[in-house]
C-alpha cells in the first residue's frame, strides 16, 4: 500500500486511458495564427495563439503538428476541418459550410528507433473571409472521421459595432 510499484503502476495507468489517446494513438496540438509554414519538417509560426480577431475580415492559419505512433506510418490519413458556430452548427459563407479536407502520412526514417513517434507538421492557411461579430466559433478537426474535444481551436470575432473584445 502506497509502495513504489503502486506508484509505477498509477503513473503508467494513463497509457491505457481512452481519454488520454484517440483510437488512432493519434494526438494533436492545434493553433489558430497570423500565418504558418512548414519547411524542412518544422512547423514554422507567426503570430499564434489568437483568441479573438476582427472586427475586420483577415488572413489566419491553423497549426497542426500531429504525433503519429511508429504502426501508424506508411498509412495514408485523412483530415477535415469543419468552422463552428458557438452553438455547434457548421458555419456557412455563401450558402456553403466552411470545410477544409486533406490527407496526410508519416513516414518511417531510415535509422529511427522502432517505437519512435513520428511529428507531421501542417500549415493551413486561410484567405480573409467575412464572419459575423460578436460571436464565438471553432475549427473543429476530424482525423479518419474520429473527432475529440481537444482537437478543435476556439476563437472570438470581435463585433464591428461595439470594437469591444471579450473579459
């Protein structure tokens, strides 16, 4: 009771934790920015973390850098972005919800350790598009049709009329 193998056994508890990691092992870290680059496997950044914006239409990106387990590479995934409203309902802009698709894959370099993770790093950048003010939203992300609450990115558009962020 309270020894050392009940602490090792409590700390490698959450390994097996469905909360902890999708079906797909996957994990996800996921920020809206100014603008985002991947170069030589790096995931480069400007201006992240953005937590409201407007009032104004503008550029942004969303960050991604996704951890694949090592029996996930060489298998193609595909990806979906979905823009939310505060009450969960797709965001529409000419009649047409906001949805960005792609597909990615990690590969296995030459001379990695066998069991190592593998980063894919993705920059989606966006052109300016209107979205009403005043109002939250998400970019919500879907992985192989497999959603999770901590894979979507919350931000606030500022109204136009009142120029006033949130507390």
């Amino acid at each position: 009771m309270g020894g050392v193998a009940d602490t090792i056994e409590s700390m490698t508890d959450w390994a097996d934790d469905e909360d902890f990691l999708s079906r797909s092992g996957l994990t996800v870290d996921m920020l809206l920015c100014d603008s985002a680059q991947v170069a030589g496997g790096k995931l480069f950044i400007l201006g992240g973390g953005l937590a409201s914006i407007g009032p104004k239409p503008q550029p942004l990106a969303i960050a991604l850098q996704i951890t694949v387990p090592w029996d996930r590479a060489n298998i193609a995934h595909d990806w979906r972005i979905d823009l939310m409203d505060e009450d969960g309902q797709p965001v529409q802009i000419k009649e047409k919800p906001v949805v960005l698709k792609g597909r990615f894959e990690a590969g296995r370099p030459a001379g990695l350790q066998p069991g190592t993770p593998l980063g894919v790093s993705l920059a989606i950048n966006l052109s300016p598009f209107p979205i009403g003010g005043g109002r939250s939203y998400a970019f919500a992300l879907s992985i192989n049709d497999e959603h999770r609450p901590d894979w979507r990115v919350r931000f606030y558009v500022v109204d136009a009329q009142r120029r006033t962020r949130p507390a």
